[in-house]
C-alpha cells in the first residue's frame, strides 16, 4: 500500500460562544466584539486560504455561532467543508448535569442536521477539550462517528474507551488508600482523532484576559517552526500518521496568522503522500483498516 499521511484543520468557531463559555468575557462587550469578528471576519477570510489552495476542512460550529452569523456560516457549508458539534454556547461538558448535556446535544444536533441539508454531524468536539464522564456514551447514543477531544495519542487514531478509572491523592488518609493504578474502562467503536495542545492556534497566539497563561503576543514563526518540527519527527518516525491541527476563526483569521497558515501549508505540500483531507476522512480510513472492537 502507498504510504498515507493525512493532515487536515479542525476549525472551531468559537466567535461569541468562546466568550461565554470559556474565556470570560460574558460581561464585556469589547471581548464580545472579538467574537464577532471571528464570525463576521475571521471566517470568511479562513474560508478564502482554503479556496485558494483546494483544501477541504472541518468546521466545528457552536450553535450559538449558526444562529449568530447564518450568512458566514452558510459560505462555509456551500464550500463543501465537513461541519461537526460543538455544542450551542461553549459550555463546559464538565458543569452540565446530565440532562442539559442530552438536551443540548439534542438540539444542536438537530440545527446542524437541518442546516446541512438533512446530512447528520458525524464529528463532535468537547468545547474547550473538557469531556464529561458521560460525554461518551451521549456520542454513541447519538450515532456519532468520531470524537476530536481526548489526547492518549497525537498522531494515530484510535478507538476510545469510556469510563477510565482513577484514584486522587487524598493526603489526609493513609497513603495506601490512594496508591493505585489507572483502571481502564470499556472499549467503544467511536474513532477517537486526537486533540493536541500544540497543534492549537490559540493557546499561544490569543490574549485573554481572565486567563493568566494566555499569550497572544507569540512569534507567529514560532508556533510555525513548532508545527513543523512535530511534523518533521512524525514523517521521519512513522509510515502513515494523522496531523489534525485546531484553529479558530478568532486567531487565524488575524492577518499574520493567515500568513503563517500559508507558509505552513505550502511547506508541507514540499513532502511526498501528503493529503489534505476533513476529519471524518481520517475517521473513515482508520476504520476501514482497523476493524472496531467488539463493543458499543
């Protein structure tokens, strides 16, 4: 079989959701302005790079986001990128009781479907990379191919496992009380395309004010030369491997951060069996070539 490297943008639209949900600007209409320039500006210029050099992406669209900037958002389904969960205002999964997780996965689910022409969500990303401990069996319950969220790997796929166990350091009891090991969980067929804090835009090249390790001021050829040599090693070290790098209308809609992208994307096009593919793509080969396990 030919060698298969698959790399493909996850883009998350977090716009005003983000700042609801996540990074604490509910109260600040300034913050909320960056949001909509993420949605009103960010994403369509994303849209044009992608244009320009033929690629097709994922877009992991908050709800909030759909019904905020329809137009945008609309420009991004008719150019035929895959569009995938993230729920409704960037909350966090991990605050949510059970019955909110179900109805907001319910609902956005719906509004994807409708929105993208009867065609379903087959991707879900967990805002803010935080999964719950019923996140998982929400996803199967609701048919969900793939999951972009969880970080046992950072450049193979594979299927995830629900409901790892793990014992906290509690110093006010014996010592014997809490030592032991990670107890792994059931094995799913959901295809699990890792996460990866270092293939993230934002982290260090989005200032947020309420979080203290925020950067936002980082050489953008910093964060270009870190991408590069994570791929160098993996294109040395490995036959096929998977790249899924996370950006967001908020960061790389930005000027020099569209021009790092395209520095970025034309260096990798230099590489032999590189393809540029949307994430259910990734999902779709590895299930093809490794047969789920005998599980939900």
């Amino acid at each position: 079989m030919p060698r298969r490297v698959l790399i493909g943008f996850g883009v998350d639209v977090d716009a005003v959701a983000g700042w609801l949900g996540s990074y604490g600007g509910e109260d600040s209409p300034s913050d909320i302005s960056r949001g909509v320039y993420a949605g009103e500006v960010g994403s369509i210029r994303l849209l044009k790079l992608f244009a320009k050099y033929n690629m097709k992406t994922t877009w992991f669209i908050p709800c909030h986001s759909l019904e905020t900037f329809p137009e945008q958002m609309a420009a991004v389904r008719d150019a035929g990128h895959e569009i995938g969960l993230h729920g409704y205002s960037h909350e966090n999964p991990v605050s949510l009781t059970l019955e909110q997780q179900r109805d907001i996965l319910d609902h956005t689910y719906n509004l994807l479907t409708e929105f993208n022409n009867g065609v379903p969500p087959k991707g879900s990303v967990a805002p803010w990379w935080e999964t719950s401990k019923e996140g998982t069996a929400l996803l199967l319950e609701k048919g969900i191919e793939y999951d972009h969220s969880n970080m046992a790997h950072d450049s193979q796929a594979f299927y995830l496992r629900d409901q790892d166990l793990w014992t906290k350091i509690d110093y006010k009891a014996k010592a014997e009380a809490w030592m032991k090991p990670l107890v792994r969980g059931k094995a799913t067929g959901l295809v699990e395309i890792p996460a990866n804090w270092y293939l993230d835009d934002l982290p260090p090249l989005m200032f947020i004010k309420s979080s203290p390790n925020s950067h936002g001021w980082v050489n953008t050829r910093d964060v270009e030369q870190l991408w590069k040599d994570m791929f160098t090693y993996l294109y040395r070290e490995e036959e096929n491997f998977i790249f899924p790098i996370t950006i967001h209308p908020d960061v790389s809609g930005r000027p020099h951060v569209l021009l790092m992208l395209e520095r970025f994307i034309e260096w990798v096009n230099t590489h032999a069996d590189v393809h540029w593919v949307p994430m259910i793509d990734m999902a779709n080969e590895f299930r093809a070539r490794v047969a789920p396990p005998p599980a939900r």
